[in-house]
C-alpha cells in the first residue's frame, strides 16, 4: 500500500510534468494609467453629425478614410443616435458606427 510521502511526491511529479507541457505564462506591465479610448469626438444631435468640430448633415458629400484602404467618397443618407448610413459613388450602401469615428477606426472629412 502507498504511504503519504508516496503519494505527495507522485503528486508533485505529476504537477511538475503539466506544468512544462502547458504554454508559458509571461507577465506584461501594464501602465498605471489607461490611455483615452476615444480620440476623437463624435456626437448626433437632431439629425447632424458633429465629428472633429464639424457638422455634417443628410445630403451631403463625404470622404471616408480608414486606416490601409484608398479614401472613399461617398454621401450621408441617414444619421441616427448610433449610426451613419452613406452611399458610396457606385451606388452601394454602408453604415458607420459613431463609436468606431471615436476610436479613430475611420475618418471622414467634407469633400
């Protein structure tokens, strides 16, 4: 029959064994403080945007850049609380959340 110390050193090889089996945990520093989530300030109020101290209203033309990707023109059909829909020159159409203009996802500008 196996006495304690039999069992605790089987146990200790054991977990020693699954410990250099398992992926290496390293640990990152992380700064004390956060940086800003948002950079940049986007809002909708009675139907106009207001991005980076512009407005911008249904009808009109926009450029619309995201980071790696040619800018694309395209106009403002619909701003609502959460969202901006556009029509791009070739007639499709998409939607931009404004949280992804505050996060710098894209950008947009007046044509």
């Amino acid at each position: 029959m196996l006495q304690d110390l039999d069992i605790l050193e089987d146990w200790t090889a054991i977990r020693k064994a699954m410990a250099s089996l398992a992926p290496h945990r390293v640990k990152v520093n992380v700064p004390a403080v956060k940086p800003d989530r948002h950079h940049h300030v986007a809002r909708s109020e009675e139907g106009r945007l207001f991005y980076d101290n512009q407005w911008y209203c249904r009808g009109q033309t926009i450029c619309i850049n995201r980071k790696d990707e040619f800018p694309t023109s395209a106009i403002i059909t619909t701003i609502n609380n959460d969202e901006v829909w556009f029509k791009r020159l070739d007639g499709t159409k998409s939607k931009l959340y404004i949280s992804q203009l505050q996060k710098g996802k894209y950008t947009i500008k007046h044509s």
